[in-house]
C-alpha cells in the first residue's frame, strides 16, 4: 500500500495534490488506515488507466467539434472576407456570471 507521500513521488506532483484530490473525491479510490490514507498500487492503475481514457475521448471530441465547424457553425477562421466579432472581457465576464446565477 502506498503512502500520500509515495503516492505524490510516483505521481510527481505535491503531497497537498493527492490531500486535494481526497478532499474531492477526484483522486484514486482511498483506504483509511487510522489516520492514515493509503492507496493500493492496483487501484491507483485502475484510475490512471480511466483518466487517460477518459483525456482521450476529450481530446476525440474535441476534434469533432473543430473538424466540424464549432457545433455547426461553417469553419470561416481562414476566410480573411469574414469577420470575427470581439467580445470584450469585462462583456464575456458579465454573460457567464449571468449564466451562473440564471439571470437574463
């Protein structure tokens, strides 16, 4: 079994990661020994495995989207006769917030 400590070594990020990854239930499946949080080397594999499954199928339908004109739309980034609005970011700011929040 493995400590956060080794866990964070063979992962090459900082114990505070896997401490984050526990807290939100992100990182591989935990055992509480204790105190102690400990991880079985299988488990660890099962979840690498799932997240390079899982980054791979992102990355695929990513493809699809830009291969295909952003959900639909004609591919026009090449056409110099074409126009591209700018939004400025304080606007884009305010229409997320807005999305957030359900407000009109």
């Amino acid at each position: 079994m493995l400590s956060v400590e080794e866990l964070a070594e063979l992962m090459g990020v900082p114990p505070g990661t896997i401490y984050a990854w526990n807290y939100t239930g992100s990182g591989p499946p935990m055992i509480k020994v204790g105190r102690h949080a400990r991880y079985r080397p299988a488990d660890v594999d099962r979840w690498l495995e799932e997240k390079a499954r899982n980054s791979a199928r992102l990355r695929r339908d990513a493809r699809q989207l830009v291969v295909g004109g952003l959900l639909g739309c004609p591919d026009t980034s090449h056409d110099p006769n074409v126009e591209v609005p700018m939004v400025p970011r304080a606007a884009y700011r305010e229409s997320t917030k807005r999305q957030k929040t359900g407000l009109p």
